[in-house]
C-alpha cells in the first residue's frame, strides 16, 4: 500500500499529521508530505485509511498496488 498527498489540495490542516507523524510529514509552509515515498507497513495501514477519511480536502489517497 502507498499513500500520497495531492499538493495542489492540501491546505495544510494537518490531521494526517497529527494522526499518523509516521506516514506523514509536514513542511515550512504547514503543507502536508508523505514519507518513505509514500510506503505504507502493514502495521500501520488502518492508519493510512484513517487519514485518507480525516482529511477535509480529500488530498490524500491511496494505492493498494505497488507497494
């Protein structure tokens, strides 16, 4: 699983963030990043789904292929 966060959305509200510090990363300008190229553990793919419905954008998805 791989998530990713659509630049051009993200308003910086940091939920991902605040919920999951270990996909996600956030830059001088507040705006949200993933991490490890957007590679997900196993063990944290609840979290992954989380973020995904906690964002008021709907700037992150995922991609259950390819990991």
């Amino acid at each position: 699983m791989r998530v990713r966060v659509d630049a051009e959305k993200c308003q910086g509200h940091n939920r991902c963030f605040a919920r999951s510090p270990q996909l996600f990363g956030v830059d001088d300008y507040g705006d949200a990043h993933e991490k490890n190229d957007g590679v997900v553990p196993a063990d944290l793919e609840d979290e992954a789904r989380m973020a995904v419905k906690n964002c008021p954008e709907r700037a992150i998805s995922i991609s259950e292929e390819g990991a």
